[in-house]
C-alpha cells in the first residue's frame, strides 16, 4: 500500500455536484406539535366542528363509535315514537275500519271490538264528531287505548280526509272475493294518497268446511298478494281474535307519510258553533260568520296559535285562543289527568251540569306576530305604466307623425279632431289583435269538426226518402217487445254526452295521428291568426325569456328566490319548534271567522278535519304536479278542463296545462293527458311544500267524479316556461333536385313573407328555408339540404307560451258513488236473432 501523504502528495477533498440532495431546513417556532395539540386538548373533540381533512385523520375505533351513537339516537327514537302512539303521553290510536266488498259487514267488525271479551272498556260513544259509528276503546291490559271509526266508502271525499289522519287502517275483505270493483277504485286512491299502517281482516272463516279452510285461505291470499304482497290475513270471527287483533294494531310497525308529519293536524272530536254579534261582523264582509270550537288531540307537530288552519274542504282561517279541557279518553278511569297551571295561566269555567269544569287556557294569538290571510298580492294596475317616453318612442313618434295617414273627414274639421276619428279597418284590426289565440283555436277546431259532420251527413240527406222507406218496414217487422227493451235502454242514456264524447274521441285521435297540426285559414291573414307564435331555430337551446310578456294573472301571485331552499329552511324550522300544543294534548281550537256551511257539513255527517298550515302555504301560486294516468281511465283528458284535486290535505277544483316532464329549460305543452308517459300538471293553486300525495278526478254532468291521474308534488316554479307548438304543413307542388315549389301552406304573399325567417322541415327529416315566393295565391320556393321526395310534407313549426287559467275553486261539490250509478238492462226482452 503506497502512502501518499508519505510521498508529498496532497489530498484532494469530495466537492459536491449540482445534483446534491438539498433537504428543508426545520421550521422553529412557527406551529405546535401534534403531541402538544393533543396534550391541550385532553382528549377533547368537538364533531361539529372538525373539517374533511381531520375526519379523515379520525381514527377507525372513534369513526365506530361515532356511528354506533349515531344509530343507537335514531333507533331511540323511532322507539320513543311508537311507544308514545296510544299510551298516556301520546293520542290515542286513530283506526279506521273500511270494508271493500258489498257482502262485507264492517259494523259486525267493530262489535266485535268493542266487546267485553275482547278485553276492552269502551268509555266514549261517538267520539268522531259527526260519525255516529265510532267509540273510544281502552285496553287495560296493554295500557293503549284506540279510537276506531267506522268509515263509508260511499262518500269517497270523507274517506281520504279521515285516512290522511288514521294511524291504521283495517279493511273488511269477502272470503272468496276479496274486494269488489268499487273496493279497488278505493284501494287506487288510497295508495295514491298514501297508506297507513293497515291490516286485513276476514269473516265467515269459521263457517267454512274444516277441510276446505287451507285452500280457501291460499285462494285469498293469492288474491291480496297483488296489493298487500306481505300483508298478514286475520280472520275475526270470535272475541279472541278480536284480542289478537287489537295486539296487533298496537304493536305493528306505524308508516310515516311526510305531509303529515310535518304538520300539526286533529280530527274533531267535539264541535260547536258560536254565530257573531252584529257589532264582529265587518261591513260589507260576508254574513253567517262565527266562532268554530273545535276539540281534538294534536297529531304530528306542536300546534301554534299564530299559524292558519286549514279546514278540509273549506279554506284557510285564523286562531283566536287555543284551551286545554279534561282528557275525555284516560288510560287510567279512576282520575282523569288534568295538566298543571302554569305562569300566567288563565282558567275559564265551562258548565258542565251541576259542576263547572275548569278550562286552562294555553295561549292566545299576537296580532302582532300572527300569520296574515293573505293569499294573492295586491295589484298596482298604474305599476306598469311610464311616465317619460323614451329616446326610441319619440323617433317613432316624429316618424308616425311625418307619415299621416290620409283620411276623409268632414268639412270643417281641424286636424286635432281628425286624430280622434278612428277608421273601421283599424278598429277591425285592433278587435283582432285582443281576441284570444287559445279561444281561436278552439273555435277553429270546433269548425273544422262541423265541417266534418256537415260532409258526412251530406250523403245521408240525399237518401232521406230511401231511408223513410226502410223506416216504415223495420216498424212492421219489429215486435212490440222489442220496441219496448230499446225504450226502456233509451231512457238511460244522454244524447249530449254522447255526442260530447265522441267528438272529443275524434279530436283525440286526430290529434294521435296528426300531433298538433294546424290548417292555415283561407279567409284569414296567417301573420293574424297565428301573430302571438314564434319560430325557433332548436327548441332545446333557442333562449326564451321566461319574464317575457307575462299575463296580468302573474301579478296576483307570490314567487320564491329559490324554492328548494325555503322548503328545507322551513321544514328544519318546523321539526325544531318545541313551543305550543304538544303532540298528544287533547285541546279546544277557536276558529275565528268561519262560515256556518263548515257546522252544516258536520251535522250532515261527515268528518272534520284540521292542520296547521306551514309559513307561505296561504299563498297563490305556479304549482306543479308530476302524474301518471290511471289505467281504469280511458276517456281523454284535454289541458284546461276543469279538474277536482286532493293534494296533501288540501282539495280544490281548478283548470291545469299539461307539459312533458324534461330537464330542459322549455316544456312542450300536451294537449292531452298521456296514458304512456308521466306528465306535469301545471295550476295556480296554494304553495304547498312537498312531499305530498296528489289525485286528479274528473266530475261527470250526472255528479260521478272519476279517478284520472295520480302521482306527487313536483315544485312551486312561475318561472317554467310550457310552449304550445302549432305545424303549418305544406305539399311539394314541383321538385327540382334540392329546391321545391310547396303550396297550401299559406294562400298570399305577405304571409309568405312575414314567416319567411321560420325554417322548414319534412317528415322524412330533411331541413330547410324558404327563398322566394311565386305569385300571389301562396305558392313559394323552398331550399332543402337534400334531394326532397315527391310523398313527403313540408312542416313549420311555430311556439307560443301559455299559461293555466286562473278558476281555483276551494269548494268542491259531493260526489256521488259509481256504483250507484250503474244502469242494469234486461236482455231477456230483446230478440237476439
């Protein structure tokens, strides 16, 4: 080994390249450990506040734990609600029992129930104010107590108001059939609505054959599996079922619908009606108004004095005071539990025979703090007017002004005079422009249709003679007896709504064969007729101005900034609120100003039913429903005919629009009701914050309403523009390659003209303008993008915006049953042969 240093050599030393790793000095001073973060905190976390980069620096264990509590405060109460439903600190248990065959006995049913061996104590007689078939039950053994109802089905209104507020609902079903026709109508409108916690019961089970009972059971249940796929068959025939099914009534898993149990609402139990001095009535209001006491166990929510009520059927009213009387339903009968005064209670004594009962009274509305009976907004009709002309205006003023127009006036007249004297071309003029397009196009239809029937009763009229004599010979061949049963069909039946529904028959299948094709009028001017209608260049991102040319309708309703965000702050509001009548009081409601037909209603039988509206749902607005025809329905359904509606608690009569249900931002109008596709119905209604069930039903002239549509709450948008689309279609007069002469599509010049911007299109899909026109009887020269086939219709589109018509009628007739109204006819008489 050679020293170096031993020979004199130096040493040289590494020297680092640019390539050297260079590490981050550490930084003193500038942040906390995270030991000495933990060690300040001991241990302490707040979950609110903690950010997605520490959640998921969360350890796995706290990530389980978290979870765990989580769904350990769900499961508590969801238990805390089902434990609370008929026990003491809870209503009692709302049961309707509603029979869905002829043959089936509901009120042997509710005997059985209410029999001693049941193991029940029945301590309240007609406890439903105007129900005479309804009692309260109690049920020592399972500290529950019921209230059950025994519901008609003949009266279909009152049906679905008292299911919006049952907890369970029992149907009476036939050991063989199962339910009838009319029994599957109630069922469809139930569903749509929204089912309750329900059960099924049969009777006669025990007379059956014992060997004949395992299949007959099968029969039934392959008949229900249809509807109540997992549904449970009870049969009640003795007191002991009648125990198991109280057991299981109390106990089964209750259905939470979201529209009422975001709102506070009771069913009357007892009623009274106090008439208002002369000295309360305002001048010039409406007469026959009073006080309504309504008494009930609150449902849902804490109910508030300062929100409205609305009354099912009747409208929307105001609260005055809210009491609280003695419990008449006690699960313990030895003393009734009354509710300690509070601070500031006041008591009012009530009669109560020989004895006077002490009334607390909870709370009292605040003028100042309670919600308005506003429902449209005021309108300004000088709103819109100006005050200054503008730049533009006064140009074309000076124009129109060195423009005169030449006229023949009487001698004599100055020229301030003659401005006044209107011609009756330009009063003609003026008439047509402020007549309706959508009456037009009704009345044109309507003509068009006559037209046909007028063309097709020409051959009948030029053998009227043949036909007398054929007349003449079936009379002397035809026997009395079937002269007879033809009579006796005859008297049955309405000539006019024969007559109506087949033209609304051929309207809807010209319109399936020929979707929204318009004839262009020959002795009107087209740029008249069709002047509101535009042409687009793509109807799917061509802009329209939703704010543009609004009706007058637009200015008498409310409009939200965002509607999804006030539904969701007022929902979170409504479930925080823990003020008012809680869930469970039994409590006396004074309803200011309500008209006596809301006492007659209740003394004719049917029930009553209330709920506290949410802040806003007074307002009128743009409502909009998502439906889906019914398949028992198969009359058509035109946009804008009067319809009856049940959404969520409300029900009214109104005349909606159809639209198709797309995501774009313009909707094409329908002008039926589809059975093959969802559709939107659009109406001016009240708001009403969804989620919520919604029926359509169509009134007869002989009072039978039938079910339509059913579907749910879409949203409250004024904003959503439904265009009405018209095709003007023509015919290839001569065919030269790409260029083509089209007649029939207008019959003058100027019309050809003023849509000549408008692009044309075929239905084998070709694609094209017009260029020039020929002549003047409305011949024109039209441009295509391909070779044009001589088969093919040469079609322009044109749009315009439409808007519901402004008929919401709160009142909504009683309908009467279908059932009833079927018409039965003896074959036996006619000769078939």
């Amino acid at each position: 080994m050679v020293n170096m240093a031993a020979n004199g050599e130096k040493q040289q030393g590494h020297r680092p390249g640019i390539y050297k790793q260079k590490n981050k000095e550490h930084k003193h001073g500038k942040h906390r450990a995270k030991g000495e973060i933990e060690r300040e905190n001991k241990g302490r976390v707040s979950v609110t506040t903690l950010t997605k980069k520490q959640r998921k620096e969360q350890k796995k264990l706290d990530r389980r734990h978290t979870a765990n509590q989580i769904r350990k405060n769900k499961k508590d109460m969801v238990l805390t609600e089902k434990r609370r439903l008929g026990t003491r600190d809870g209503p009692p248990h709302l049961v309707v029992v509603v029979s869905l065959h002829a043959g089936a006995d509901a009120a042997a049913v509710t005997k059985l129930l209410r029999g001693k061996g049941a193991g029940g104590i029945v301590h309240q007689e007609q406890c439903i104010s105007g129900v005479s078939d309804s009692f309260g039950l109690i049920l020592p053994r399972f500290k529950q107590r019921f209230m059950f109802l025994n519901m008609s089905t003949a009266d279909m209104h009152s049906l679905l108001d008292v299911t919006k507020a049952a907890d369970s609902l029992v149907f009476v079903l036939d050991s063989t059939e199962g339910w009838d026709t009319y029994g599957d109508h109630c069922l469809s409108c139930l569903f749509a609505q929204g089912l309750p916690s329900h059960a099924l019961v049969c009777q006669g089970v025990s007379t059956i054959p014992v060997k004949k009972r395992v299949e007959s059971r099968r029969a039934l249940l392959k008949i229900t599996e249809v509807r109540f796929p997992d549904a449970r068959l009870f049969p009640l025939d003795s007191e002991q079922d009648a125990t198991l099914l109280l057991r299981h009534l109390g106990s089964q898993k209750q259905r939470k619908l979201g529209f009422r149990s975001r709102r506070s609402h009771l069913v009357a139990q007892h009623v009274t009606f106090t008439p208002n001095s002369p000295s309360e009535e305002t001048g010039g209001g409406p007469t026959g108004l009073g006080t309504l006491r309504v008494s009930g166990y609150v449902r849902g929510r804490a109910l508030q004095v300062d929100r409205l009520v609305h009354i099912t059927g009747h409208g929307d009213f105001q609260l005055s005071q809210v009491d609280a009387p003695p419990d008449p339903l006690p699960l313990n009968l030895t003393t009734a539990r009354t509710r300690k005064p509070g601070k500031g209670g006041d008591f009012e004594m009530q009669d109560g025979g020989e004895n006077e009962v002490p009334i607390r009274v909870l709370m009292k509305a605040d003028p100042a703090c309670q919600e308005s009976l506003q429902s449209e907004a005021e309108v300004d009709p000088m709103d819109g007017e100006q005050t200054w002309p503008t730049e533009t205006e006064l140009m074309e003023a000076e124009e129109a002004r060195k423009n005169k127009r030449m006229m023949k006036v009487p001698k004599g007249t100055s020229d301030y005079q003659a401005t006044w004297i209107v011609d009756e071309e330009e009063n003609d003029d003026r008439d047509e422009e402020s007549s309706d397009d959508d009456d037009d196009d009704d009345i044109m239809d309507e003509v068009m249709d006559q037209g046909d029937e007028d063309d097709s009763q020409e051959p009948d009229s030029c053998c009227a003679s043949d036909e007398e004599d054929c007349e003449e010979e079936e009379e002397e061949v035809c026997s009395t007896e079937r002269a007879g049963a033809d009579q006796r069909y005859d008297e049955h039946m309405d000539e006019a709504a024969e007559e109506e529904g087949l033209r609304r028959h051929r309207e809807a299948r010209s319109h399936a064969m020929f979707p929204d094709e318009v004839d262009t009028p020959m002795g009107t001017a087209a740029r008249m007729r069709f002047q509101r209608y535009r042409g687009l260049k793509s109807f799917r991102s061509s802009p329209w101005d939703p704010m543009e040319n609004l009706p007058l309708d637009y200015s008498r309703i409310f409009q939200f900034q965002s509607f999804e965000r006030t539904r969701r702050r007022i929902l979170a509001e409504a479930a925080a609120e823990e003020e008012g009548a809680m869930v469970g009081w039994f409590v006396t409601l004074h309803v200011v100003d309500v008209p006596s037909s809301v006492m007659e209603s209740v003394q004719s039988g049917k029930p009553l039913l209330l709920v506290s509206l949410l802040p806003h749902e007074q307002k009128m607005s743009v409502m909009h429903v998502l439906v889906r025809r019914h398949p028992s329905n198969t009359e058509p359904i035109k946009s804008k005919e009067e319809l009856v509606f049940h959404c969520g608690f409300r029900r009214f009569r109104a005349s909606p629009i159809f639209s198709q249900h797309t995501s774009a931002d313009k909707h094409k109008m329908e002008r039926f009701l589809r059975p093959d596709a969802p559709t939107v119905v659009s109406v001016y209604a009240p708001i009403t914050f969804p989620p919520a069930g919604v029926l359509l039903f169509k009134q007869r002239n002989d009072g039978v309403q039938d079910l339509v549509a059913t579907g749910s709450l879409l949203s409250c948008d004024p904003q959503r523009v439904v265009l009405k689309r018209i095709v003007l279609s023509g015919h290839p007069f001569k065919i030269n390659r790409r260029s083509a002469v089209v007649r029939y599509m207008f019959f003058n010049r100027d019309d050809i003209m003023w849509f000549k911007p408008v692009e044309l299109r075929t239905k084998w899909g070709r694609r094209g303008h017009i260029k020039e026109a020929l002549g003047t009887h409305g011949h024109m020269k039209c441009v295509f993008d391909n070779q044009l086939r001589s088969q093919d219709t040469v079609l322009m589109n044109l749009y315009k915006r439409v808007y519901p018509r402004w008929t919401y009628d709160p009142f909504v007739p009683s309908q009467l049953p279908w059932f009833k109204k079927e018409v039965t006819v003896e074959f036996d008489d006619l000769d078939m042969e």
